[in-house]
C-alpha cells in the first residue's frame, strides 16, 4: 500500500473542481413587458426562444467567450451582449430585465443599469 498513487489525484481534484467553477457562468433574462419578445444569439449552439412576461429564462455558457444577442419586440430591435467575457469577468450570473423602454444589465438581480434602448 503506497501513498504515491494519491498524489496525481489529491492534485487533480482541486484543479478540476477550480476549472467547473471558472468555465460557465448563467445568464439569466426576465421580460417584464405586457408580451413576448424573440430572444436570438449568435454563440454556439444558439439561442432562438420566445420570452414570455414574468417567465424567467436562463441558461449556461462558457465564461471565456462573449454571448452576442438581439431580441426583438414588435417591430423594433435590441442588440445587447448577453456575456461579455471582459466586462461581466467573475460574475457567475450575468442577469438582464426586458423593459419597455429598453434593456437592463445587473450581476446581482437587485440593482439593474440600463444598457440598450430599442430602435
Ligand atoms: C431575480 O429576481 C426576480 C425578481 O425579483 C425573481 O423573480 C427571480 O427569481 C430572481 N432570479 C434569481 C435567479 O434569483
């Protein structure tokens, strides 16, 4: 019995567990609107969703690349960076709130700035 064969293990387990930690983060997004709006984002494997009022809508990507989207209400038109993998650094949820007079970016779901109107 031999205490070597630990030691790639007892190493691997924090770099593992260090590398899920980093690697996604959650963007979370809530229309407060009346309706729906279309949620489109370019990044692999794409987002194409229906956001209906009040339903919140999520989902995980990874936190070394910028997630690029535009949602659309009616016939006007918000293009927003849903991640962006230098500014929104080392926040694990990125959160965004769909509002009548444009769109919302917070990292803590509490206090929202306004970052793209519609057009
Ligand atoms: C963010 O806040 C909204 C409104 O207070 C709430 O409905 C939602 O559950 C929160 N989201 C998360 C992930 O905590």
């Amino acid at each position: 019995m031999s205490t070597i064969n630990y030691v790639p293990v007892l190493l691997l387990l924090p770099l593992l567990f260090g590398l899920c930690n980093a690697s996604f983060v959650t963007i979370h997004i809530l229309n407060i609107l009346s309706d729906d709006v279309l949620l489109f984002c370019t990044s692999q494997p794409g987002i194409n969703a229906h956001l209906h009022p009040q339903n919140p809508f999520y989902w995980s990507f990874p936190a070394e690349t910028s997630e690029n989207c535009f949602t659309d209400w009616h016939e006007l038109r918000a293009p927003f960076s849903a991640y962006d993998s230098h500014y929104d650094q080392g926040h694990p949820n990125i959160y965004w709130m769909v509002k009548q007079d444009g769109l919302y970016h917070s990292w803590d779901n509490k206090s929202f700035v306004k970052k793209v109107g519609w057009n």
